[in-house]
C-alpha cells in the first residue's frame, strides 16, 4: 500500500513537473479521459507543440531562407497562412500558460536571473538552465515574434516584456543568449552577466560558438552553475572558474578518457576567499613573462569632402602576465595626461593612479584587459587614410560609375595593412564590374555588398578599384551614395602617442621578461560619400 | 540507420509529448514532421550516437522508430547501470550524459532514485553533477530528495569552510518545503560562521528560503540584521542582495551600517556593488536633503557659474557651504558627501552596470554641479556593445532631457554611423534631438541631412519627426527647418514626403498665416502624394487655413471630389471636413461641390464615414429641424486650434529610478521600489552614528585585513580609514578646520548628550568641531598619560607623530573654546609653546620613545607631508624646517646616533626658488632637500616642494606633468594639490631619482589653468645618504676604495685638495658644519683632533663616498674624497671647498 502510494504520488508529481511541458499533457492530467483526449490534442496539442518545439516550427517555416522566400516569393500564400495559424495558436495558448507553467505564486520576490536560453540563429533553443524553478520553454515564443518584427539581429529590443516575465538578451557570436528574469532587475546587470558567461566560454573553449557548446556542454553546464547561484552573480573572475573547473584541452581529455578523472578542480579555489579575488594562488611559471598589448581604435566620420566630422581614439591596454608568485606591478606612460576617460580591470588601484597616474595592480593570471581608455579631443587624432571616390548613378540609365582610391596619410611612416573596404551598396545595384588594381573584390548581389579586401598598401602605387555599376533598369536612381567603411591595421603604431615608460615589478624576486607592443586598427571608420 | 535518423530529428519535447500516447496519434501529420531537421541531429552527443549504435537493443531499427516510449527506458536502464557500478569512471561518464539531457530540456527525473544515492559520491566531479541534477528535480520528488538531506548536514559540519558553503549552497537550492525549518537553522549557524565565504553563502540562501517559505521572513531579517553588520567585503554585496529580497522596506536597518557600506564599497565584487549603490540611492533619498532645493541660492554667487563640473570644484563648493552657513542655509550631510565620494571612482569600472548604477545614483542624489561627472562614462560605455548601447541611451535620452549641459560636449558622439542597428539610430537621434539648442543647432541640422539620405527609411521618418522637433523648441531654426522639410516634399521617395508633411503640418499650425505660400506649395502636391496620411495633412491644412489660400482651395476639393471614391478612409474623412469648412466659408462657390462630397460620403461603405457625412449636412446646411447647432458651425469647424507640442516621449521618465527595468519600459516592473521623494526635513542624521566602543574592539583578523584593503581604497587625507570615518564623522582636513572655527564662534561646549537640537545641520557641525577637539585633548593627553587612550588609535598616532605642530593652526583657532589647558595668548606665545612641544617629542624618556618607534614603522611617511600638515600656518618659512626637525628626530629612529649629529645641522638647510611668484603669476614655489629617504622608493631623492598662493584667486589640481627626464632617472610626484587657497601655504614631497648625476630634472608643474616649466638641479652634495660607520671600516672602505687589484687606477677614485681656511671657519664646529650643509654627509667619528672624516652612499647608484679633512696648522688643510665615481668626487671636493673657504 505505501509503495504504491509512494508511485502515485510521484506520478504526480511528475505530472506537476511536466505542467510546463504543454497544454496537451496537461489536459490529460487534468483528467480529460477517454474518448475527450483525441479532441484535446489536437486542439491543444497543436499548441503545445508549437510551443515545446518553437525551434522546429522555426525550421520548417522560419529558417531565414525560406522565411526571405516567404517574403518574396508568389506562391508563398500556403505557407503564410500555416505560420499564421500557429501564430494565432501560439496566442491562444498563451492564455493557457499562466495558469498552467506559472501557477506557482512562491516567485513573487524573485529578483535575479531566473533561467537562461542559448538560441542559435535558426531559433533553436539548444542549451537551458535554470536556477530556480523551471521556466517553460515557451516563454521563447515572445522572443522569437520580437525577432521576426525586428528582422535583423541586431534590431532585436534587449528586453522584451512578457505578461509575467522579462526576457533579456544579447546577440554574440550567432548565438542569443535569453535570460528570464521575473521582476525588477538593472537591465545592465543582466547584460552584462551575459556578455560576461560569452566571455568566459570564449576563454575556456576559444569560440563561443554552437558548436563548441554543444561539444562541452557538461563543462558549460558546470560553468553556469558556479556563476550564477540562484540567479546572483557568485563567481565570475574567469581566474576562479579555471580553479574550479580546468577547461579542456586536447591533452586533458585524452588524459581523461585513459584516466578517467575529471575537469573539476580536485582543489577548492582559495581565491574567493583572498583579498584578491581575481588572482589564483600558487601560480608557478618557468619563464615568467609579462607582455602588454596596446591597441588603438580610431573612430571617425569623414564627410563626402574628406574633412572629419567626427574623430576620436579608444584605446585598451591587453595583458598577458605569466608570473610567479604574487607579483605587484607598477606600469607608468610617458604621458599619461593623454588618457581622457579610463576604466579598469578591478586590480588597478585606483588612488595610485588619481595621485600619480601609475597603474598599480596585482595581475590575474592569464590574459586579461587592464583598461581601455579614450582620446577624445579631435586634433589629436590622426587620420592614417584618406579616400578619393566618385560614385555617381546616371539619371535613368541602367548603369552608374564606381571609381574609388585609397591612399595612406599620416602614418608616421609606418605602412597599412589588412586594409579592407566594405561599401553597403543601394538596393537598386544588380551587380558591379570593376577592376582593381590590387586586391581582390567580391561584390554579393543578394545582399548589395562590396568587399574589397586591399591588403598591405604599399607606395607609391595606390590601390584604386573602378568599374561600372548595373542598376535596375527602370528604377529611379538611388538618392544616397553608399557609406564606406574602412578597416585597417598599423603596426608598431600608438596613434595617440601614448608610450608605456616602464613596467616594475614589487614583491618577487625574479626579473621577468617584459614586452609592450602597440597596433593601431581602425574601429568604426567611416567615409561618407 | 535512416529510421535511426529520424528518430533523432524529433525534437526532444516533441518526444515527452508523444510518449503518454498511442501510436496512431504520433502518426497525425502535426508531429510527423517534414525531414530537414538537421539541428536535432546536431544536437545529439556525438557519444549519445555511439552508444546508440553500439546498443544491442533492436528497437533501434525497429519497425517504430518513432516511438520513444521503449527506447527511452531502456536508455535510461543503461544510465542506471551505470550509476550504480563502482566505478567512477562509469558514473561520471553516466552523469555527464544525464547533465546534457537536461541542459537540452529533456526530461530525465526517471533516473532520480538512481542518481540521488551517488550523493555522497567520493569523487568531487560526480558529487558535483549530482547536486547539479538534484537542484534542477528535487521539487519534482521531494520525498526522495530528502534522502540526500543527512548527506548535507554532515558537510554542514565539515571543518572545510568551502566544504560548509558548497553543502549550505545546495541544500538551499532544494526547493523542498519540509526542510524549511533546517534550511532556517543552517542560515543561522552559517550566518556567525567563522568564514566570511560561509557567511556569504548564508546571505545568498537567505532569499532562497524567503521565496519557499514567506512565513520566515521575521526571523530572516534578524539573520539579514546580523549579517549587514558584517564588515568583510566579500558578505556585503550578498547581504544586502538577499536584504533588498526579503525587506527593502525596512530602511532602519541599513542606518547603523551605512558609513560601513559606503566605505567597503569600492572593494565589493561588480555585482554587489550594482545592488548597494542602487540601494543607498533609494536609503539617500529618504534620508538626506535636496541639493538642488535652494538652486537659486547657487546662482546668485557668480563664481558658481565656474564650477562646471569639476569634482574639486565641488568640494570647493562644499567648503564654501560649510563656511558660510549664514548666506546658504544648506549644507550637505556629510553622509551624503561620503556617498557621493566613495561612489565615483567606481565610475571608472569595467563593469557597465556598476558605471550605470553610479550614474543614476549621481543623477538622482548629486548637486547639480557635479552630475556633470558622469556623462563621460555613460559616453564610453556607448562604445560596447550594442545592447549596452540601446540601455545606456535610453537613460541618456531620460537625463539630457533634464541636464541638457551635462552632454552637450560629448554632442558628436551620438552621431549616427550606417551600421548602427536602427533602434540604436532612433535613440541617437533622440539624444541629439534634446541637445539642440540655439548654439548647436546648425552643425545638428548639418548632420541630419546626411541622415535623411540614408537608406534605413525607418530611421529617416525618424530624422524627419526630430528636425520637426527641433523646429518648434528653437525658434531661430524654425524656418530653415520649414524650407528644408518643404524641399524634401520633392523627395522621391513616398515615405519621406508624407511623414515632411505630417511634421509641416504642425509646424504650420505654430503660425500660418505667414506660410500661406507653403500651404499653396502643399496644395499642388496632393496629385503626386499617395500616402494617405499625408494626403489627409494637406487636405486638413487647406480646409484650416483656407482663407490663406482663397483660391486654390475650392480647386482643390473639385479634384478631390473626383477621386473620393478611391481615397482611403483617412483622407475621405478630411475631404468631408474640407468641404464643410469651405462651404462655411466661401458658400458661394462651393455649395454644390459640398453637396456632392457628402452625397457620397452619404453612401460610403464606411460607417464613420456615412456617420460624419450626416452630422456634417446636419451642422452646416441649414434646415427647419437643425435648430441653433447650426449657428455655431463656424465656431465648430473653423476653431482657433492650438498647435500640438512635439516633445519627447522620454520626458519625465526619470521618476523612475534611472537604469531600472521600469525605466527602460516606461511602466513599473514587478518589484520595483519606487524612488522616494526627498524628504522636506532632514531625519534625524545620529541614527547613523555607531557607538565608538563598538567599532574598535580591537578583533585582529579584521584589523589585519582592513590594513592590507587599505591601498585600494585609502587616499592620502584622514577620511580614508574604514573605522575611523565610520566613527567618527571623519570630516575632511578643510572641513574640520572651518568647522573648528564655526565651533570657536558659537563658544565651547562640553555636553557630549546633547544631540536633541533641531537645527540638524548645525549641531552637526557642532558635533564636528567637538570630537576634533576631543582628539586635540586626546593627543594632547597622550604627551603625558600614555597608552590610556584606547580609541581612536590610528588617528592618534597620526596626531602625535605630527602633532604638535601640524595642527598648530587648529589649536590657534580652537584653543579659545574647547582646551582648557592653553591659555589664551596670541600667536607668537603659540609658536614657543609649539617649540617647546617639539622639543618635549624630540627628547622624550626612553619608554615612550619604544612605542612611538613601533607606531611609525606602521605608518606610511607620506603622512607626515600631506598637504593638511601645513595649511594655513602661520609662519610659513620657519615651520616646515621645525617641523622636518621633528620628524627627523622621529623618522630616523634606527639611526638615532645619526641623527643627532645631522639634526643640529639641518637648521642652515637651503631653500631654492623653483618659481618666482611674478612668473608663476601669484603661484610661487620653493624647495629645499630634506634629505629625509623617499618613501617608497628609497633611490629616489626626496624632494620638499613649499607652494605658496601670493595671489587672489586660488590655485586648482597643481600637479606634475611630462616630466622630461634623462634615460635612467625618474621622478615621482606628489599627490595632486586639489586646492590652494589665496594666502595658503602648502608643502609635499616629490621624489626624484637622479642617478647619481647632477643634471636637472626637468618637468612641468599644471594647474587648472597654467603650466609652468620647472626643472630641479640638485648640488652634488644632496644625491647621497649618510651612512654610518666607525674609524675602522672608514679607512678599510677607503682601502678597498684604493685597490688597484679592483682594476681600476688607484687615482681615479681619490682626489685630493689642499685649501686655506679663513679664520671664523676654524673651528671644529664651524667646519663640521660647513661640510654637512653642504653634502648630506654622516660623521665618523674620529681618533684624532685635526682629521674629520665624514661619510655617505649614493642615493640612486649606493656608491661609498668617503671624505676626509686633515687641518694644520695656520688654517692649512687637505681635503680627500675618495668615491669611485670620478665626477661625484670631482663636484664633491669644489662643493666643499667653496663651503669651506668662503
């Protein structure tokens, strides 16, 4: 009699479980019997299916393919009207969920992260997880209707009100990551956790990416579970994580597959516990070394006449510090008055640098970035290209000129590489003959971009690309020339002029190599034409 | 393998659902889904295949690969064979495969049993995993979940602090209600935990139980009480998390512990620091006073207009409110100021939501003048990424609105790029849209007409409605903003035209009569405009403003009578109202047409339509039946109109509190604690005071640490200390100094209790003034009766070890009221008395002398020059060498043998004029050697720089900068001089490390305003320190000096010289000190009368430098300087002949 009261209870009890997974379970359970059951499912079960399964409903009728064939296409009129009734079923159900998955009013002070999606770009919801109780999948469903009236990724509102939660996402690497929260929350705070659980992935399996997710998903589990503890930031120094738990590497896993022990540090992290929470203990390194990578960012908007609109410098200071010990360094500029705006990895002291402009730190083991910084006054800012074009569109004619030369200027003689041109073309563009002179062009003529990769620009030959434009014939000209955009990269070049002094090392003994190495790159450069 | 395959591509819930049903139903062609699923595939473990494959079972390629509800099970058998073997190996490759069902939302509560008895698992990757699954399906099975409760227990007890914590973390997570009562007794064990990480995990638990059982709330908020006293960095953020859950309503909890948190703060991890700073923001608004109430007040004193947004502008601000408490009546609880303070080096985080928290915090709390901080952080925070971006303009949109000033300079960088997603381009435009003023407006004209060509038609509609805006808020665009929307009324593209209309439409409606051509220019559009929107504008334009254009509107309905069959609803409605507005105008020639439009109106298909056409014929044609209505259709239709206010749609938006959800959707968010107003009285401020008794009971691990935290937090001045500014309402040097005066004014009190007076912020100041001079009789006491004095230690030795004469000016000002001791006398009394004490510190009996030494070797020795040490002394010049005299005495205290023979000496210490105060235009600037070693860096050349302010107006943030050195030396500055008032005199150290050579360092004093080029050249003589050493080693050092064997020329490290001294220059004393005024040189002492031996190390390099002076007979004498580097020796020797001859 126990043991089967025991059972029955926890048929129930998965029955409670399993509320969440759908109207056409939960009908059941509810106790519509017999000969109902048939009807029920196909009524609700229709949406519950659309609901569980959102990400294959997204295949069949979403994947952006033949969504764009949905959109264009004659004929398409079957289709649409099958999403739009799983649309208005989704609707429907709606009105069913809060009952059903949220009826439990235990959560009404719950005020952080409540659980966490990761999307991939065909709106499959490949990882989930959940701090508190759990929160049915089909509070995606909001997010994938944003997603659809947003069209691009990026136009997507990081935070989308549903009836009784708030979904808040970030867009990374063609993943979206969709935190649930319940009530009140910064908004920053969310984001900026999230952006933080990319980072760390990144760090630990060198993409963030659906793959590599998928292949470490034990590990990204694990991961998610010591960052967050119900739902509050607990540790998220990326220097903690690896104690806890050691990211994988090809040897590792070979290691454990023979072995078979484990990527969970054996060794509970002390670092939580210090006063320096971002530095490991016992960090031991043979050749203890600690380079700095100073890499410059140059914003700018040059009007149609070549004179900037808008300029300024971003600056961060990356480091690498494989040191010893407990090492307390001290890194000085030659000008640090330079530096209009600066933030700070946790370890710099802050005073050190108000009273002497000296960044004092006790790194973190690894890499890490020590501060970014800003130059913002426009005179100082230097603008290492300038761009000759003449894109003109005849009045009515099918075709149009193309005609645009880059050259370098004010380098400092040092030269550009990795220069790479992409100009958003007009949606009247069919396609572009041109000719470069170096480099190599492509030109996409579904998405009306031209990429012209230039690469090292070596004088006194300029790199110039010309050609004919092919229009829709019949269409009115394009009004707007197109915006270029400009990356490139300099070597060995600070265009601010900011210059490490010196780097001391207090509190070890040994005498570290050190190295300072400085890239200019161009962030967002525009050219307007 | 194809039936395999299928199986995978259905979706994991899809499986749950089919489960539970027969098999017909899995056939319905909703689930059989159409192939192409290659994502489900994707999603399989590739080792999940393996073992798919592998399985013998032949289900697998059976005749129903789509029914899961065998497969399943027997999967599952196999994950429970494995649990429950012995090797771990096994289980842990069996729990990884379960921890990847649930992460893809499969249901794997089945293996419960099977998994829960791995609990006390010895290997910590499958204990781990475990506890993962038991969280994620304990609620499901709550009576099996209990059974892992002992295991959690026990690990409650385990010595292993991380032990207890994991354990407390889990147990917590188990959301099961019957162990409420042991969870409520583990937080409470945990909560007076040894280990601060324990404590931490028991404040994270807190809202873990609250929301399983609410019931418990009173006796958490005694555990959430007794945590928030807690003073480790690492409890503070969780607490107050878990405080902000449980009872953000009890605000009386946070009092005692305020002082605490804003001092801890900058040391919190980010995600602490968000929920503090956005708590005490809340805690500030209930507590203190509106800065802003009495801006008027501000105003009127012009140099406020300065201020800008300069922090030391604003603490200037502050002094002057404390100083003048008559003119202003309101001064800032110096809580709020210690929030403000301690809030915005965090500005600086990484972290953007602690930059956000910050920002709000300064918008809703600071002074005016100083929110102005804030604005460049929120800019760079715009280069991250672009969901950082759209929150953080949505708040810079809310704030611009109000402080428009606060962004005006960062104008260009909310310039609109083409990549920019459109939700971030219409929020930039917002921006830009609230900064327009009459100033800029042109350069943001300018820039909105690149945008209008963009290609993003959203965004240009956008820029249309903004420059609309612009329009109506600057009168002087308004034109120019009319003919250009007018231009692009020629656009080609529909869109553009109609939303220009939209937009001219309510331009016009400002002032037609002077735009009657625009309105013509509009009425010839209506045959090429097809959006119904606009369309309806024009026509409502003509029919309002018909009497402008008298001809061309009766033309205008002939045409669209025409077409009225084939409008839109929208624009059928206006020609109806157009119409009836022409025929009450111009009758004459309209009648007919009017008739006819609403004849069709009349059989329209709309009922609107057909209901506007009836009440229109009603109201103007007039009839028997239609009784008075239809005298008053002129006044009807024809209206004076008011014309529609374009404003943002952020305005007044800040009532929520900045950076909330709530704000960021325009409507309150579940949770969400509404900013208070502030209050219209301040409450009473000593609810924040913490007994003194309290906070120094002497708990070493605490001190330790808060010693070793110090460097990240602490600045130079006194306010730094946790303890003390918590304790004892630590006012800042200059506030304290003027509050002692204000105190000196009102007459000495000594009634400790008397803490009722209703004018808060006077008692305040009272308060101030009278714990300062309590700890002036304190450090007074201390000179007679010592070690009785307990409290307030740190502060004490500071006091004493510059004591006496540091706080000479405060003792002038408070003696009058508050020592009992001094008797009244003038300042030159005041100065011997101050002798005399430094005298009684110089020499002090022996046992004292112990504990000092012990005290000063705790202490950094920058304290001892920190700018508070000499302000406002009365005699500038003779002070400072007193002083150093002192602290010589003091400092030295391994060489008290040395410095006795140097310290007599020092009283001839040259100063150099660094900048004449014509050139530094007021600003004058002196130094002299102290030659006291560097702190930190003992191969540095300490430096004391005296800066004087001869002028009127005050110097701000003095400050070294580019410092043009030789390769090798460097330069460390002082601490930045925040203020230098008119009359004030300020000393610091700088250190330079000159590497032993005597070329100048060259370098750049800064003021707000000025740079002035300076450069230090120091006399040989001042690049070594003395060193100590008898005869003996004297002659060995200059043996080995001489040592040809070194492979040096013997000659090259001596150099000889033989001089006359004058007649006053022959005596012992005379000449002893003629050559350490020259060089900073130690004694030997020496066997003979007529040798005098002196030596010293080089500062940078350490090289011996060993001198010797042999005197004859009739003033003759011969000097040796052995050093091994030539030139030292070469200026050394001219150096001290100049000094000795002269």
């Amino acid at each position: 009699m126990k043991t089967r009261d025991r059972s029955s209870l926890q048929e129930s009890k998965r029955a409670a479980g399993e509320r969440a997974w759908g109207g056409a379970r939960w009908g059941k359970e509810r106790g519509w019997g017999g000969g109902a059951k048939t009807v029920i499912w196909l009524g609700l079960g229709l949406t519950g299916e659309g609901r569980d399964r959102t990400g294959n409903m997204q295949m069949r009728i979403g994947t952006t393919a033949e969504r764009r064939r949905v959109e264009s296409g004659a004929g398409a009129a079957s289709n649409v009207t099958g999403r739009d009734i799983l649309r208005s079923c989704f609707r429907r159900c709606r009105r069913h969920i809060p009952e059903a998955a949220l009826g439990r009013t235990e959560s009404m002070s719950n005020k952080m992260i409540h659980s966490l999606f990761l999307i991939n770009s065909t709106g499959d919801i490949f990882l989930e997880k959940h701090w508190k109780s759990v929160v049915s999948r089909s509070v995606c469903d909001y997010f994938f209707e944003a997603q659809e009236k947003a069209g691009e990724a990026d136009n997507v509102p990081p935070v989308i009100p549903t009836p009784h939660h708030y979904l808040v996402s970030t867009y990374r690497d063609k993943i979206f990551f969709v935190a649930v929260i319940q009530s009140e929350v910064p908004p920053l705070f969310v984001i900026e956790f999230l952006h933080r659980v990319a980072e760390t992935l990144q760090d630990y399996f060198g993409e963030c990416s659906e793959a590599s997710i998928k292949d470490n998903v034990v590990i990204v589990y694990e991961l998610l579970e010591e960052m967050l503890d119900n739902g509050f930031p607990l540790a998220t120094e990326s220097n903690i994580l690896k104690e806890l738990i050691k990211p994988p590497t090809i040897l590792r896993s070979v290691v454990n597959t023979i072995t078979g022990s484990s990527n969970v540090g054996d060794q509970l992290p002390t670092g939580q516990l210090s006063n320096i929470p971002w530095r490991r203990a016992g960090v031991k390194y043979t050749n203890n070394e600690a380079y700095f990578d100073v890499t410059e960012e140059i914003d700018a908007i040059i009007d149609k006449s070549g004179s900037t609109v808008f300029a300024e410098i971003q600056g961060v200071i990356d480091a690498c510090i494989k040191l010893t010990g407990m090492p307390d360094l001290t890194l000085s500029f030659m000008n640090p008055r330079l530096l209009d705006d600066v933030s700070f990895h946790p370890c710099v002291r802050f005073k050190r640098w108000e009273s002497e402009r000296v960044l004092s730190f006790i790194p973190p083991d690894g890499n890490f970035r020590l501060m970014s910084y800003h130059v913002s006054s426009q005179n100082l800012v230097a603008i290492p290209v300038y761009v000759k074009h003449n894109i003109s569109f005849r009045e009515n004619g099918s075709t149009g000129r193309f005609d645009v030369t880059v050259g370098p200027k004010q380098t400092m003689g040092k030269t550009l590489e990795n220069v790479l041109m992409i100009i958003h073309m007009p949606k009247g563009v069919l396609n572009m003959t041109l000719t470069a002179a170096q480099g190599i062009y492509t030109f996409d003529p579904v998405t009306k971009v031209l990429n012209w990769d230039i690469g090292k620009i070596t004088l006194p030959k300029l790199p110039t690309l010309k050609g004919l434009v092919n229009l829709q014939s019949g269409a009115p000209k394009p009004e707007e020339n197109p915006t270029i955009n400009i990356q490139f990269r300099i070597q060995q070049l600070a265009v601010s002029g900011l210059k490490v002094n010196r780097l001391d090392m207090y509190g070890e003994r040994y005498k570290p190599f050190k190295g300072v190495k400085y890239v200019t790159k161009a962030g967002k450069f525009q050219v307007r034409t | 393998m194809k039936p395999m395959q299928r199986l995978l591509q259905l979706p994991v819930s899809a499986v749950n659902l089919i489960k539970p049903l027969c098999q017909e139903e899995t056939k319905s062609p909703v689930l059989t889904s159409e192939g192409g699923q290659q994502n489900w595939y994707n999603a399989v473990q590739p080792d999940e295949l393996k073992l798919l494959k592998a399985s013998p079972e032949p289900e697998h390629q059976g005749e129903e690969p789509t029914e899961p509800g065998q497969t399943q099970p027997i999967r599952h058998d196999d994950l429970k064979e494995m649990l429950d073997s012995n090797k771990d190996s096994l289980k842990l490759e069996a729990m990884k495969r379960i921890v990847a069902m649930i992460a893809r939302g499969k249901n794997a509560s089945e293996l419960f049993p099977a998994v829960v008895k791995n609990v006390a698992c010895k290997n910590i990757e499958v204990k781990k995993l475990v506890y993962v699954y038991l969280v994620r399906y304990a609620e499901e099975q709550q009576d099996l979940a209990l059974l892992s409760i002992s295991t959690f227990q026990r690990g409650l007890k385990d010595p292993n602090q991380l032990i207890r914590a994991s354990a407390l973390r889990v147990l917590s997570s188990i959301r099961v209600t019957i162990i409420v009562p042991i969870m409520m007794l583990a937080i409470k064990e945990a909560a007076s935990d040894m280990s601060p990480y324990v404590r931490k995990t028991a404040a994270h638990a807190i809202p873990k139980l609250y929301s399983l059982d609410q019931d418990q709330k009173d006796q958490l908020i005694e555990v959430i009480e007794k945590l928030l006293a807690d003073k480790t960095t690492l409890v503070a953020g969780s607490v107050v998390m878990a405080f902000e859950e449980v009872c953000p309503e009890r605000i009386d909890l946070i009092h005692k512990n305020y002082r605490k948190l804003c001092n801890l703060l900058i040391d919190v991890e980010e995600w602490g620091q968000v929920v503090i700073i956005n708590m005490l923001t809340r805690y500030a608004r209930t507590q203190f006073l509106n800065p802003n109430q009495n801006e008027s007040l501000l105003e009127e004193n012009p140099e406020k207009a300065f201020y800008g947004s300069d922090e030391e502008e604003s603490k200037q601000g502050e002094m002057d409110a404390a100083v003048l408490p008559k003119r202003k009546p309101y001064v800032m609880d110096p809580d709020h100021r210690l929030l403000l303070r301690n809030t915005k080096p965090l500005l600086q985080s990484r972290n953007a939501a602690v930059v956000m928290a910050v920002a709000q915090l300064y918008f809703h709390l600071a002074p005016k003048a100083e929110v102005g901080v804030i604005a460049k952080a929120l800019v760079r925070l715009l280069r991250s990424h672009s969901e950082v971006q759209f929150v953080v303009l949505q708040n810079v949109a809310s704030m611009s609105i109000k402080r428009r000033g606060m962004f005006e300079p960062h104008l260009k960088s909310f310039y609109i790029r083409s990549t920019d997603p459109t939700q971030i381009k219409v929020l930039k435009l917002e921006v830009l849209t609230n900064l327009a003023s009459e100033t800029n407006i042109s350069t943001i004209l300018r820039e909105f007409q690149t945008y209008i060509k963009s290609q993003d038609k959203d965004f240009v509609a956008a820029t249309i409605q903004a420059i609309g805006r612009c329009a109506t808020n600057i009168d002087e665009v308004r034109d120019t903003c009319l003919n250009g929307l007018v231009q692009l009324l020629s656009n080609r593209d529909e869109l553009v035209v109609a939303e220009s209309v939209v937009v001219i439409k309510k331009l016009l409606q400002m002032q037609p009569s002077q735009h009657s051509d625009i309105i013509r220019h509009m009425a010839k559009l209506i045959d090429n405009i097809m959006v119904p929107m606009a369309r309806a504008s024009i026509l409502w334009l003509i029919g309002e403003y018909c009497e402008h254009v008298p001809t061309i509107a009766p033309d205008v309905l002939r045409k669209m009578a025409k077409s009225f069959t084939n409008e839109e609803d929208i624009v059928k409605l206006q020609i109806t109202n157009l119409a009836a507005k022409l025929y009450l105008t111009n009758s004459k020639q309209t009648k007919l047409l009017t008739q006819y439009v609403l004849n069709l109106a009349k059989y329209d298909q709309n009922y609107d339509i057909r209901d506007r056409a009836r009440f229109i014929r009603q109201l103007i044609v007039p009839t028997e039946k239609s009784g008075v209505l239809s005298k008053y259709a002129k006044k009807l239709f024809l209206a004076q109109k008011p014309a529609p206010v374009l404003e943002s749609s952020f305005k007044d938006r800040d009532h929520f509190q900045l950076g909330s959800l709530s704000h960021l959707l325009n409507s309150k968010a579940g949770g969400y604690q509404e900013l208070p107003d502030w209050p219209e009285s301040a409450p009473d401020p000593s609810v924040r005071n913490v007994e003194v008794s309290e906070w120094t009971k002497p708990i070493g691990r605490e001190k330790r640490k808060e010693k070793v935290e110090k460097p990240f937090y602490s600045d130079s001045e006194g306010e730094s200390e946790p303890t003390e500014s918590a304790d004892s309402q630590s006012p800042t040097a200059s506030e304290s100094e003027s509050m002692s005066e204000i105190e000196s004014e009102s007459g000495s009190e000594n009634d400790e209790e008397s803490d009722e007076e209703t004018k808060s912020d006077k008692e305040r100041k009272k308060k101030a003034g009278k714990e300062k001079s309590k700890k002036q009789d304190e450090s007074e006491d201390s000179g007679q009766s010592e070690g009785e004095e307990k409290t307030v230690k740190k502060h004490k030795e500071e006091e004493e070890s510059s004591s006496s004469s540091s706080s000479s000016s405060e003792e002038s000002s408070s003696e009058s009221s508050s020592s009992e001791s001094e008797s009244e006398g003038d300042s030159e009394l005041d100065t011997g008395k101050k002798s005399r004490k430094t005298l009684s510190t110089a020499k002090p009996p022996p046992r004292p002398l112990e504990t000092k030494q012990k005290e000063i070797s705790l202490l950094d020795l920058d304290d001892f020059s920190s700018p508070t040490t000499f302000q406002s002394s009365p005699s500038p010049n003779t002070l400072p060498k007193s002083l150093n005299l002192d602290l010589q005495g003091l400092t030295l205290t391994d060489t008290t043998l040395l410095s006795e023979v140097s310290s007599p000496l020092l009283g001839g210490v040259k100063t150099y004029e660094l900048l004449h105060r014509i050139t530094g235009e007021g600003l004058s600037v002196e130094y002299y050697f102290n030659r006291r070693p560097f702190s930190p860096d003992h191969t540095m050349v300490s430096v004391q720089m005296q800066f004087t302010n001869n002028s009127e107006m005050e110097f701000r943030n003095l400050r070294i900068a580019e410092p043009k050195l030789q390769s090798g030396m460097r330069l460390q500055g002082f601490k930045e001089i925040a203020i230098l008032q008119p009359g004030e005199v300020t000393a610091d150290t700088l250190g330079i490390d000159f590497c032993d050579s005597t070329q100048a360092a060259n370098f750049q004093l800064c003021s707000q305003t000025r740079q002035f080029y300076m450069s230090i050249q120091p006399p040989v003589g001042e690049l070594m320190m003395p060193v100590f050493m008898t005869e003996n080693t004297f002659k060995k050092e200059q043996e080995q000096l001489l040592n040809p064997s070194a492979g040096k020329l013997m000659g090259m490290n001596e150099i000889k010289e033989k001089l006359t001294l004058p007649e006053k220059c022959r005596s012992d004393q005379a000449i002893v000190q003629k050559v350490l005024s020259t060089a900073n040189l130690g004694r030997v002492p020496c066997g003979l009368d007529n040798e005098y031996r002196f030596a010293a190390r080089t500062i940078s390099g350490g090289a011996l430098v060993l001198v010797t002076l042999v005197t004859k007979e009739g003033g003759a004498a011969q000097l040796t300087i052995n050093c091994e580097k030539m030139v030292i020796g070469t200026m050394m020797v001219k150096d001290i002949m100049q000094a000795l001859t002269q």
